[in-house]
C-alpha cells in the first residue's frame, strides 16, 4: 500500500503538514474550515512515474494517474470522466473576434466538470473502509457524486438548498442518493454537510474542504497542456467560472506542473469569471472589503457566498499573471445562446459565464485580439432546461397549415 508520490498535505495559512494517508480535510490550527489543505508531491517521483505520449490524446484522466493522489492498490472507480473534446470554433472566434478554442466538460459521464473530482472521492473513499459519502452541491456535485457511488457500491447522502434546480436533482435520485433539500441556501446546506461528517464518521466529497477534489480537477490542465501543445502552441488565455475556486485553482495546478516539469513551454494566464450576485473571489483578488457572502445568480453551480477555497483560486490567478472580472446574469444568457448557436455547444449558465466573461474581458482589453483563448464549459445545459428557456425567444406555435409557415419564411418560390 504506498503513495509514494505524494508528501503531505500542507496547509496554505500556516503551512502545517499532514499525513496523507488519513482523513483530514482541515487544518486544525485554524477556526471552522479556513485552514484549506494543498497536496504537496514529490515530483520526482512522479516524473519516472508518468510514461504517457503527450500526443493530445487522452481517453480519461487516469491516463495522468501518476499525478492522482491515489495507493497503488486502490480500486479505482471510474465510469471514463476526463479526457473531454478541445473544439476549434471558428464561428464563435469570428463572432468575437479573437482565435477561441473550447473545452466541452460537458461531456463528462454525469455532464459535468465535477467528475474529475467525484472519481477520486469515491475512489479514495472506498480505500478508506468509509460506506457513506456525502457533500453539499447546488445540483451539479450531487449528480456526480452519486453517480460515483452506486458505481462504487457505496451508499451518498446529499444536501442541496432547497431553490436547487429540480432537473440536477433528477439525477441523484436516479442514482440512488438520499437528496437532503436544506431550508436554506447553498452555505447553510455546506454547513450542515461539514456537521453530519463530523458526527456520523461519513467521507465529505465537498471540493472547498476535501483536499484531494481539486487534484481530480487539476487533470484538466494536464489534458489541456497535452491538447494545446499538440497543436503547436499554448493559449495565452484559459477562462473559468469561479465558485468555490477549486476549478481554477486544479486548473492552474495541473497546466503549471506540466511546465514546471518541462513538457510543456508556457504556462497560460488564467481569467476567472463570476456573476455579479456571486463575486467574493473576484472582489477578494482585487482587495474590495465589501463583501457580501449572500449569492444572488442564476448561474446556480457557481452560487456560492463563502467560497472555501479563495486563497487557491486567487493564488492561481496571481501566479499566472491572469485576472478575475465580473458579469452579471443578462451576460451568462446571451453567452449561453451565442455559444449554442455557433458551435453547436450546449451549456448550463455556469459553463456560459466563462464564455461571458471572455466578451467583457475583450470589451475591456483585458484580453487582447492577437492573443489565443481557450474557454471551459464546465457542464450540460440539460442541467438547467428553464434558464435556457429564458434567454431565448421561446417557441413558436403555429397551426397545421402551409399557409402559416409561409407567414414566417415566405413563398417557397
């Protein structure tokens, strides 16, 4: 049984270090859950571990299991999540007028980026004994994670706000899971996850806290160095929403190690996105003291009023020489139908705010024409069918007569 590869779990206030081998999601020196623990690798070891081409091909993550905080006589429980299509787009980079690339995560198992992170959780989970897990989640966590355990055989407990979209609870439910529907918002629900995991013993899959989720995540910057340098450059942009900050901050992770360690070039610069109802990591990043830790977006994965994990969101974006910038809900809307209808692309309002945050940053000059973008959608727009509903035009009803398609599109002559 060895992790050989791994050297502690340090926490990124003090800089205490932790066994990795046992369950601890805190650091203990610090009150509630500020003390965030980062998983600290030896890289060596790592590197002559690590034998796959970095040819931009990649059938999942665990194609970079040498970087995944996992024993070696593990049982990985995986339904195939990673390795999700990098599009060119050219109608949307003329409509914009800047080279854009998109990631689809999207496409991953359950429709959406958190599986990176729920493979691993279930995965580590099992090899710790524990029969239960169990998280917070606005609706998209939810479906992940229970889609995880009944494919590990494990038993998830799931506490979501009660405005959580009634289509992301669908697929919990189907999985399995006790859906747990908090009178209260998404913190409050967070609340109560960390309360019950400190009294029933169960493992907590929550991104902010567990510190081996954003290693999951981190597996996208790894796809995209691979899938980038491939084509023959790295993009001088990657853009994120930001919730609780775990996506950006695995992202920025796992792209830095793969320049660290030589493979790749360059590192990009990271543009991390919020909704102007939900913007603590964005005002964090810029020095504001007004925060207000109430969430009002709905863009309901990234609505979140205390994120957990602002220290490494901010890091990354300070690291990479990138920035955070704001846009409010009419912006998510129209990035959600403009990605639709000129790639073909299909995303929830939380994976259309990257896309929102792009227009803003170009209105800005905050990116450049002449410079490459690569933009993440984070997950499907089936997850949330009534926010795309409202940025459209609707449907339009006709009666079972030529003469009323002729109204509309004229003579077919």
């Amino acid at each position: 049984m060895t992790m050989d590869h791994v050297d502690a779990l340090e926490c990124t206030l003090c800089g205490a270090e932790y066994d990795p081998d046992q369950v601890i999601y805190t650091c203990p020196e610090h009150e509630g859950v500020k003390g965030i623990l980062e998983v600290t690798y030896d890289y060596d070891v790592v590197h002559d571990r690590f034998d796959a081409p970095l040819d931009g091909v990649v059938d999942s993550q665990w194609k970079y299991a040498a970087f995944l905080p996992v024993h070696d006589d593990a049982e990985v429980v995986t339904l195939d999540e990673g390795g999700t299509d990098l599009f060119d787009a050219p109608n949307l980079s003329d409509a914009l007028g800047v080279e854009t690339l998109v990631k689809d995560d999207g496409r991953n198992p359950t429709g959406c980026f958190k599986d990176r992170a729920s493979s691993i959780a279930v995965t580590k989970a099992k090899h710790a004994g524990r029969d239960v897990v169990t998280c917070a989640s606005t609706g998209n966590a939810a479906a992940s994670l229970a889609g995880y355990a009944a494919r590990g055989g494990l038993d998830a407990r799931i506490f979501v706000p009660g405005d959580a979209p009634t289509g992301k609870l669908a697929q919990p439910l189907v999985y399995g899971a006790d859906v747990l529907a908090v009178d209260g918002s998404y913190d409050e629900a967070y609340d109560l996850s960390v309360d019950v995991t400190d009294e029933y013993g169960w493992y907590n899959r929550n991104a902010a806290i567990n510190p081996f989720q954003v290693e999951g995540k981190r597996t996208v910057g790894h796809e995209l160095a691979g899938q980038t340098s491939a084509r023959g450059d790295v993009p001088d942009w990657l853009v994120f929403s930001m919730g609780d900050g775990c996506t950006i901050a695995g992202a920025w992770k796992g792209f830095r190690e793969f320049r660290d360690l030589g493979y790749v070039d360059d590192a990009p610069k990271m543009l991390g996105v919020q909704a102007t109802g939900a913007s603590s990591i964005h005002d964090a990043f810029h020095g504001h003291d007004d925060v207000d830790d109430v969430a009002d977006t709905l863009a309901d994965s990234i609505a979140v009023g205390r994120p957990r994990n602002t220290v490494k969101a901010c890091r990354a974006l300070e690291e990479s020489g990138g920035t955070a910038l704001l846009v409010d809900d009419d912006d998510i809307l129209d990035a959600q139908t403009l990605l639709g209808r000129t790639e073909g692309i299909y995303s929830e309002p939380a994976g259309a705010t990257a896309l929102a945050g792009l227009q803003r940053a170009l209105a800005e000059d905050v990116v450049e024409r002449d410079e490459t973008v690569v933009v993440c959608s984070t997950g499907f727009g089936l997850k949330d069918t009534e926010s795309a509903l409202d940025a459209t035009d609707g449907v339009t009803a006709i009666d079972p007569r030529m003469e009323d398609v002729r109204d509309l599109y004229g003579s077919a002559e």
